[in-house]
C-alpha cells in the first residue's frame, strides 16, 4: 500500500487543482458574440475529442506550426502516452487510472477544411479572439519542448506522411482523461461548457459545444429574417 499512497495523494492534489481552474470564471475570456466570433471545430473520434483549429491561429515559431509548417489547418488531441500510441489494453488502462502517466499530443495536418477531410462527428463552437487566443496558448504550453521551442515528437501519427504524436509537459490521471482535458481547455477559452470535470464521453462534450453556438448561430439570432 505504501507505494499508491504518494500516488493518490498526487491525484487528489491535481484534481482539486483542476477544480478550482474550472470554477475560476473571473479570469475567463468573454463568450463569443456575433461581433466578436471565431470557429473551433470540436470532434468526436471513438473515445477522444480533438480540436481542429486554422494554422493560422498559431504563431509560425509556435511548436505545433514547426511540426508541419505548411498546414492550413489542425486536427489536435491530447491523451495517456502509452494507450493513445499503442491502444488501450487492461494494464494501461489499470496503470492510467491509478496514478498519473505521462502524455502526447497527436497532431494531424490538414490542406483543407476539416468537414470535408475528416469523417467523424464534428461541431462547430464559437469562441471569442481573446478566447481564441487563450486556447491556442493553452495548446502551446501543452508541448513537451527542446531549448530552442523545438516540439519532441515520440511516433509517426494515425495518418501516415501528415500526422505526428509529440510528448506533452502535462500528466494523464483518473481525473484528468482526455476528454476531461479537452473540456477544461474549452471552459478556460471562455465557452459555456457545464461540469467540465466530469466530462467522462466525447459524445457529452461534442453535444455541449454544438449547444453552445457556433459563429453562425450567433450571427443568425441578430440577423433580420429575409421578407
């Protein structure tokens, strides 16, 4: 027993941590507007949620933008380092449960838009430019990085020539799933996500982003109807 003590007591640490990220709403970014809306596509892809974001939302130094320099947009998800490469099997997934692990990213480069590149459940959520800006730093810092801001990658992706998993600085846990992430991510960009912690399916998490508007919602509800 000694040996999951330190453990459970780090993930108790971190998810009281997250907890209080998530309820800390006086420094979120406003919520998009019709005025002020740009579009993050949220997916769901068997048990993930990934993000997909134009590249030109990133800075061209950034570790996502040196991964593949010439994409026009990104597909990115984030997960347990050994189940996300490898497949889940019942050691990992015992061992992702019981203490933290460590992580990747995976990054996928797009030459087109999203919706007519990938077949898996996709919404479109409005956030903010400040909101927009805060999620993209988010994933910045996400990246396990060398001296020189260069990502490390750890495998080739899913999609073989333009995909890439990269070791990430943060740590997998119990209390801090994949989908759990992501939620977290879209809470702390200023968008109307409830109860990101126990974001536990990707279905529950691509439902609130559809619920909470995309950019041509928003515009629609202040747009005089055609006579």
């Amino acid at each position: 027993m000694e040996g999951f003590l330190p453990a459970w007591r780090t993930i108790a640490a971190l998810a009281c941590a997250g907890a209080l990220a998530s309820c800390a709403g006086a420094d979120r970014p406003p919520a998009a507007s019709a005025g002020d809306c740009v579009t993050v596509g949220v997916s769901q892809t068997a048990m993930h949620t990934d993000f997909y974001l134009p590249a030109g939302a990133f800075e061209p130094g950034s570790p996502i933008r040196r991964l593949y320099p010439d994409a026009r947009w990104f597909s990115i998800g984030w997960g347990d380092a050994q189940a996300y490469q490898h497949g889940t099997t019942i050691p990992t997934a015992i061992a992702a449960g019981l203490w933290p692990t460590p992580s990747v990213l995976h990054v996928t480069a797009l030459d087109r838009d999203p919706r007519q590149a990938m077949n898996s459940e996709y919404a479109d959520l409005g956030l903010s430019e400040e909101g927009m800006a805060a999620l993209v730093a988010r994933l910045d810092a996400s990246f396990e990085t060398d001296p020189d801001g260069n990502p490390r990658p750890t495998m080739a992706g899913k999609i073989a020539g333009r995909s890439m998993f990269a070791a990430s600085e943060e740590r997998y846990h119990a209390f801090n799933t994949c989908n759990v992430w992501a939620a977290r991510r879209l809470r702390e960009a200023g968008a109307s996500i409830a109860t990101p912690d126990l974001m536990l399916l990707p279905g529950w998490l691509r439902g609130q982003a559809r619920g909470a508007g995309s950019c041509e919602n928003l515009r629609a509800e202040v747009s005089p109807a055609a006579p």
